[in-house]
C-alpha cells in the first residue's frame, strides 16, 4: 500500500499545466482510455503524491541535526535559490523528456513497448507537476516576485534545446532513443531522486519516495525492450542492430554522466543538506550500475540467445572473458558484445570536455582522427542533426583556445 497523501496545484497552476499537456501530450487521453488493457495498476491520475519523510532531521552539511525546512522562508537566500535552481531543473528535465519522447513515438514497431512510452510521458508529466507544487505550495519570493508563478511561466515555453540539462536538448531521432534514453537517462533520475530523498527541504524530500516508485518503471521499459531486440540481434533476426545499440548507448551514456554535474563539484549540495555525495561519488556509483544493469545483462542477452543452455550468470562470465581477453570464444567475437563507453567519451561539460577520447580511454591524435571516429561510433540520424553541428563546432572552438559554454547549468555546487 503506497505511503503517501495526494493534493492538486491550485487553480490557476493545474489549468495551465493542463493547457501545456494538450499542447505538448495530447497523446495522455489515449493512454488513459486504454490503460487497463495493459496494467492492474490503478489507472494514472494526475496529482501530487506527498510521502513520507525518511528522516525529519537534516543528514548533512552546515544544518545536520537541526530540523528540515518546512518553509522556504527559513532558508538563508543562497540556500533557497539554490534550492530553487535544483528543482526547476527537476521540473525541466520532467516536461523535456515527455517533449523527446513524443518525436519519435509513433516510430515504434512494438505496441506494447509503444504504450509503456506513453505511460513514461505521463508518468514524467506528474512529475513535472509535483515539482510546480513543491514551489507553488510556499511563499518564494525574490526582489518581490513570486517565483513559482514565474519559473511555471518559464517551463511552459521550454522547447527541446532550450532546457536546462544537456540531455533534454538532444532530439530523438528513432524509437531506438525513446528506449535508450530510458535505460540509460531515467537511471540517472533514480540516483537524483534517490538522492535527494534526504533533501533537507522537507517538500522536495517528501516528494522523492512516489516519484522513484515510478521511475522504477521506466528503468524496466528501457531495459527489457533493449534485451529483447539484442536476443533478435543475436539469432540475425529483427530490425535493430546490436551495433545500433551500441551507437545509442555511446550517445547518451555521456550526457547521463554529465546530468551529475562537473566531477569536481558537489561540495555545496552536500553543504546545504540537498545530497549526501559529491558530483564524482555519485558519478562512480551510476558508471558501475549502467556496467552491471544494462551493458552486462545486454551482453548475457545477447549470448544466451546463441546457447539457449547457458545460465544469465555463465553468460555474464563469458561475455566478460571474451572482453577481457580481447579473443573469441564460442564462435562469440569480442566486437560482437557490448561494451560501456570510457567516461572521457564524447564529453562536453566536466574534467574530460572536449577530450579527443575513444571509447576506450584512449586519446586520439587529431581532430581529423577524432571527428571520424565518432562518426563512426555514433547513430548515423545524430550525426545529420543539430546537436553534433553545435559539438563539432564547439570542438573547433575549444581547440583554437577559446573558453566554450553551452549554456547556463542548474546550481550544481
């Protein structure tokens, strides 16, 4: 039995999240007309979802032991609008990913795995809105403005590219990316909310626990559709390629890495009781999690499909032995496997932004060199579109000396 109560925005807020959905996700009344045709689950409603704070005392940082903020008013104003800043960026990331979505959705060749996007969409969309009601539940005001009113006023004119993490901004370009993307990115959601489930904001905190219960979900809709098209793969059956796969897995395991922040940060999140690691730590865990939840279990997909009699855990060994020893085994060649990308990869933010990297780590000679190897290692429907113009041109930048920004981060400490 879920652990938490529910509540509506007020008015004027649930009106113009609603006018934003028919909008961006008209596709939401299908889903509900249909939802019990695919799920036992009580049917979506949008709502916010308030649960259970894990802790009533502030964990971490200058605050630890003292209570957490019910108000925004008892902040300081570096630690409300740092607090702020981390949950419009929440709410951003929410609305973007349903925006992605949509572009590729009816590219699908799975009704099933067709309809689970669309649960994701709706799922993300509440999200969405139960960020807007941690802020329009509070008094935020700012040189006398009301700041939920203006960041809701900022988020409905949001437009992929101009979100405010660099995942969100990247298109979808086939129906490969709407499940990556969930395997990969939302994995990241689950550290964030995970996270911040000791935010020492109680609104945000409390908000954690349902939106990780969803997100749950969502990890499953990336990974089981991936393993399924691997099987295929592997039996030289289906219409998705193992090394597609790859090429989509190195687009996104990059930004997934970077939505952490810079690897030399972190210090101000753990400070004001927001999170209880570093930008690196968190970074570490989340490498270790995509090796063991998605590469090592696409890679016991993919063998188990060719000898039906392994276990997943043979598979797994296996599959890690012939990666290790760079030499086929069992007729299985090492470039026939997946393999997760070095994180000096394809990096625009960070210690490694702009490193002329391969998959592995290794650095390249020339951007010559560099710019066709990614070509290579990269979906071809990326490569004709505007985000890898703007890299190949901040790359250049770089290159000649010049300090590249793409744009304003959230506070990340």
């Amino acid at each position: 039995m879920a652990k938490y109560v529910t509540d509506t925005l007020p008015d004027k807020f649930h009106k113009a999240l609603i006018s934003w959905q028919k909008k961006n996700f008209p596709d939401l009344d299908y889903l509900l007309e249909r939802w019990s045709d695919h799920y036992r689950q009580e049917p979506f409603h949008l709502m916010a979802k308030i649960g259970e704070v894990r802790n009533p005392i502030i964990e971490v940082g200058r605050y630890e032991g003292r209570e957490k903020f019910k108000q925004a008013k008892e902040m300081d104003e570096e630690v409300m609008e740092a607090c702020a800043a981390i949950i419009r960026a929440q709410a951003s990331t929410e609305f973007g990913s349903i925006q992605q979505h949509r572009e590729s959705l009816y590219k699908a060749q799975d009704p099933a795995v067709q309809f689970d996007v669309l649960r994701i969409m709706a799922e993300e969309f509440r999200h969405g809105y139960q960020m807007v009601y941690v802020l329009a539940s509070d008094t935020w005001t700012k040189g006398g403005k009301d700041l939920a009113s203006e960041v809701l006023e900022e988020l409905l004119h949001m437009e992929t590219g101009s979100h405010v993490l660099d995942a969100f901004n990247l298109y979808f370009d086939s129906f490969v990316d709407n499940v990556t993307f969930a395997a990969i990115i939302d994995r990241v959601g689950k550290y964030q909310l995970t996270m911040q489930s000791i935010f020492s904001y109680e609104p945000m905190a409390r908000s954690m626990p349902p939106m990780l219960v969803e997100e749950a979900f969502h990890l499953a809709s990336g990974v089981n559709p991936l393993k399924a098209w691997v099987g295929q793969a592997a039996k030289e059956e289906g219409n998705v390629s193992a090394a597609n796969i790859q090429k989509h897995i190195n687009k996104w395991f990059a930004r997934g890495l970077e939505m952490f922040g810079d690897e030399r940060g972190g210090s101000k999140n753990i400070e004001f009781g927001f999170k209880p690691m570093k930008n690196l730590e968190a970074q570490e865990l989340y490498t270790a999690e995509v090796q063991k939840e998605v590469i090592d279990l696409l890679n016991s997909a993919f063998i188990m499909a060719r000898y039906p009699g392994f276990s997943r855990h043979q598979a797994i060994e296996l599959g890690n032995q012939i990666l290790r020893s760079q030499e086929a085994q069992k007729g299985i060649e090492p470039s026939e496997l997946f393999l997760l990308p070095s994180p000096k990869f394809f990096r625009r933010r960070g210690v490694y932004a702009y490193l002329m990297s391969d998959l592995h780590g290794n650095l390249l000679q020339s951007q010559k060199e560099y710019v066709q190897y990614l070509r290579k290692n990269l979906p071809d429907s990326y490569l004709s579109g505007p985000d890898f113009a703007r890299y190949l041109e901040n790359l250049e930048r770089h290159y000649e000396g010049e300090e590249v920004k793409e744009g304003k981060l959230p506070f990340y400490g």
